[in-house]
C-alpha cells in the first residue's frame, strides 16, 4: 500500500499548481468601468428599500428583522447589478 501512496503525493503539486493557474479574480473589469460607483450607489438605496418592504410584508422576516433585513438587503443589491451587468463575484 506504502507503494502507491508515494507515486500520488508527488502529484499533488502538479494538480495544485495547474488548478492554481486557472484561477482568475471574477469582476476585476467591473469596478473598473466608469460609473459602477453610480450603480452600485444606486443598487444599494433600491436595495435598502426592497429589502424593507419585504422584511415588513412578511411574519417571519419581520421576527428576525435585523439579520433578515441584511440577508434580504445583500440579495436586493446583487439582483440590481446583476440587472445592470455587473457579474457577481460569490
């Protein structure tokens, strides 16, 4: 068993080393386009008011406001600057 274990481990660095190499940042272009500081500005107030609106609409979001309201105002910005073209990074 000692056998083929030793063959595999000198190739975990090669599969980490390739794996490494096909990684690149997601929206390294999009916070470089002109006016994404406008847009995002802009996502975030109708992010803070949706997510308000549906956090007062609805009992369960309501009993746990505070965590809620950040959960569904994260969700509210991402779903406007996905509409506007920005890809989301996670």
């Amino acid at each position: 068993m000692p056998t083929r274990i030793a063959p595999l481990l000198r190739l975990c660095p090669l599969a980490l080393a390739l794996a490494a190499c096909g990684y690149t940042p997601p929206n390294a272009a999009d916070v470089g386009r002109p006016g994404y500081q406008s847009d995002l500005a802009a996502c975030q107030d109708s992010g803070d008011k949706e997510a308000h609106r549906l956090v007062m609409s609805q009992g369960g979001y309501f009993l746990t406001y505070p965590v809620s309201t950040w959960m569904l105002d994260r969700r509210e910005v991402r779903k406007c600057m996905q509409g506007k073209g920005y890809l989301a990074s996670r």
